[in-house]
C-alpha cells in the first residue's frame, strides 16, 4: 500500500531551522510544512501590510527559504506553508526571485489567497464574538485584520496544479498536514472519517517540537534527553490514514505514548467533537502504541461532516501596556525592592488617567551577583511594573516612573528598563463558508 512522509518545519513563527533541515537531509521526506500562525500573528502581519504592501509575510521567510530550497529541489520534496500570513502574494512572487537567485529550475510556487475577509468585516457587525457573547460591533476599537482560518481547498488545488511550494495565508493548523493526504491517496470530499485520521496526524505535527518532547520535558518529573538537540516530528502514513510518528534517531527529545498523548490533548476543547475546517474530528477513542524506541503507532481516530462556517479571527487594537524594571542587589535587597514597589504604586494613583490590569511584581533570582549556580539565599531581587492604559503617551508614564528611582530612593537600584507596547487583541465570530471565495496564484520558473 502506497505510504507518504510528512515532516513538521517549524511549530510558530519563530521556530528553529536546524531540526528542518536535518528531516530534509535525512527523513525521505515527501512533504514538509511549517506552522507559523498563532491567533494574533497575522494581525500584527496586516498591521506591517498597511505600512508596506510588499510585506505583510513572516519576517523569517526568506531566511528559511534560502536554506531549504536546494534541498526541496535536490531531494523533490514539497513544502507547505502559511508563513504567507498576510501577504502570500508577496511571499510567493520573492520566493521566486530567491529561487531564481539560487539558480534553481523547474520549480512551482503557488500562493492561497482568500482568508482575509477585512474588505467587508463590517457585514458582520452583529454576528456575535466567541470569547464574550456580544455583538462585534460592541468592540469599540480600531479593528486591524478578519481573517478565516481556511481548511484544505486551495492546497489541494495547488497539489493538483503540480505546486511545489504552496504559500498560504490564514490556513487551519492541520489543514496544511492533511491536504497532502488528500491529494496523494484521492481521499473524498465526504470521507469524514479519513478526514478526521488525516486530522489527528496534522494534529501530531502542527506544533513540531512538542510532541518530540519540548513541551513534555519537567525535570526530575518527566526528563527528556538531549533536550537542547531536539528533533522534530515526521508521519508516515498509508492510504487508510494508518501509519506512525516519528523522529531522526541521531537528533535528541523523544517520541513516546506520554508525549503524544499530552500533545493529542493540546488546545482540543472537546476531543470527541473538535471542530476544524475541513471535518469535526473524533480523537476520544485515540490509541497510541509504542512499536519502537521513538516510533509510535496512532490508530481510533475519526471524523464526521464539517460545519457550515469558517472561524474568523479579527484582530483589533486595544490600548497599550507600559512597563519599567529596576534591579536591586546585596543584604537588605527585597526590602528596598518592596520599597520602591510602594513609591511607584503611590506615584501611580497621582497620575491623571486609569490604569487597569496593573503589576507589581518582584522578580529574579540569579542575574546580578552570582551567574554559575544557584544562591544560597536570595541576595538579588528586580521590580517589574507594568500596567494597561489607552494611549501610547500614558502607558509611557508608567514606565518612566520606574526608571526614576535610580536617584529618588531607595538606594542601589541598577539595570533599569522601560518600553511601552500596543496591544492587539482577538474576536472570534462564526462566518458562512459560502462567503469566502478561495483563489490560487502560481508562478513557474
């Protein structure tokens, strides 16, 4: 029965390259695809479209491109990816200039538009948010991006258009593991029950190194090896939505039951109905079974029909937090930390504005007088303050007042730091799948 190997590239958008590119050198891998979405990344990416149309796409792109692409081209895998975030056009059409750069041949980039549904976000005014209950339109806020999280259609459009590197934007964490699938084995639109294997697997690999062990490992509690050489995860899998996980045997973490459980169980709200774009899949019957050091076999998973809308994440802009720190070292430290604590918070109630979600907090252990080992008692402590306002120039305040301690008491305060940040927060809203049109763009060089 034919088998196909899927690897996971990267598990967020800031994720390591090595473990990559070892699974290129190495895993005969057919497919490989990088994960680099959380909920308020691609708001921040439209945020960066808005102030250069040619950006927009994870700022790691083409560092990783240049890396992988003689590979993908050397050994014929392909690569699936929604670091396109906002701008998969974009991505798509510099990825090309890359490869012709590296002067590469034969290649076939395509981009998935059709996530960003902002143009018209305001339609949906009344559909009600996740999170609270109410109307988006109770959101008062400068809304930044509408973005749906897509399931496998405009992939799997891709593959069969003979893509080699598939650009997306907002796409399902899954979807990217489980189009391939799809593709390779002619599963059916209606075959809710593969879907829903095909979605376990994508499931497995969507975080990259947390089922190898990075989110597993608790010293002394659940050790994991060589930790700082972690491996990520590849599938193999069957034409049945059969097969196992896996990882390089020369690379460190490990894949266990334990690890796969905890990584099954991730950020599932109901494992017996967890709602993707492309299926509602069932892992309350999961079974994992260890069939060598590292090699683990997943069966029990299933599926049943997909819902009618696509969860859209809509990014807004909701104040700004400001932040200071101050260090404060040798006998008598925690006193003179709790010290300053109550002049900043008294100085705090002076100031002409609201601060909500104020912190106060002593922190540090080990920076300051002792690098190697751990004290013997605490003789270094650091204030951090840090709280919301609604302007820029407010949240600014709070910090400067932190750094002010340096000559106003107590005494031996050091290493102070301040910075402001804007925040931007996420809604959740339902919208009819029939709402979206899904386009694909290629370029061939």
């Amino acid at each position: 029965m034919k088998t196909i190997r899927i690897g996971s590239g990267a598990g967020y958008a800031g994720d390591r390259l090595e473990p990559a590119l070892d699974l290129l050198k190495y895993a005969n891998l057919d497919y490989i695809c990088f994960e680099g979405l959380a909920e308020r990344t691609i708001a921040l990416a439209q945020k960066n479209k808005k102030a250069d149309p040619k950006k927009g796409y994870n700022e790691l792109l083409l560092y990783r491109m240049e890396k992988i692409l003689p590979l993908l081209h050397q050994n014929k895998t392909k690569v699936i990816t929604n670091m396109g975030a906002a701008n998969p056009k974009a991505a798509m059409e510099d990825i090309a200039k890359l490869a012709k750069h590296l002067v590469l041949e034969n290649l076939k980039i395509a981009a998935v538009l059709g996530d960003d549904i902002s143009h018209k976000i305001e339609e949906y005014n009344g559909e009600n948010v996740i999170e609270t209950g109410e109307p988006l339109y109770e959101i008062k806020k400068e809304l930044l991006s509408a973005n749906a999280y897509l399931g496998i259609e405009g992939i799997v459009e891709a593959l069969k258009n003979d893509a080699d590197i598939i650009i997306t934007g907002r796409v399902a964490d899954p979807s990217l593991f489980l189009a391939p699938m799809v593709y390779e084995f002619g599963w059916e639109k209606s075959d809710w029950e593969k879907k829903g294997k095909g979605t376990l697997i994508g499931h497995l690999l969507e975080c990259a190194g947390q089922v190898t062990g990075g989110y597993y490992a608790d010293p002394g509690i659940k050790d994991v090896p060589n930790l700082w050489n972690l491996g990520f995860p590849y599938v193999e899998v069957d034409a049945l939505g059969e097969g196992f996980i896996t990882k390089l045997k020369e690379s460190g973490g490990m894949v266990t039951t334990a690890t796969c459980t905890e990584q099954l169980l991730y950020e599932i709200h109901a494992p017996e109905n967890y709602i993707t774009p492309d299926c509602i899949a069932n892992f309350s019957k999961v079974i994992f079974k260890e069939i060598a050091q590292d090699k683990v076999k997943f069966e029990g998973a299933s599926g049943k029909k997909a819902s009618h809308t696509y969860k859209v994440s809509v990014g807004y802009l909701n104040g700004f937090i400001g932040e200071g720190q101050m260090s404060y070292g040798g006998p008598n430290c925690i006193a003179r930390a709790l010290l300053a604590k109550e002049i900043v918070e008294k100085r705090l109630e002076k100031l002409p504005f609201d601060i909500s979600e104020l912190r106060c907090e002593l922190i540090g252990i080990n920076s300051l007088l002792n690098q190697n080992k751990m004290p013997d008692q605490l003789n270094e402590v650091r204030l951090r303050v840090a709280g919301k306002t609604q302007t820029k120039e407010e949240a600014q305040q709070i910090a400067n007042e932190v750094e002010t301690l340096y000559t106003n008491g107590p005494y031996g305060g050091g290493g102070a730091t301040k910075k402001v940040d804007e925040i931007i927060s996420i809604a959740s809203i339902l919208i009819p799948k029939e709402d979206f049109k899904i386009d694909v763009h290629y370029i061939k060089i």
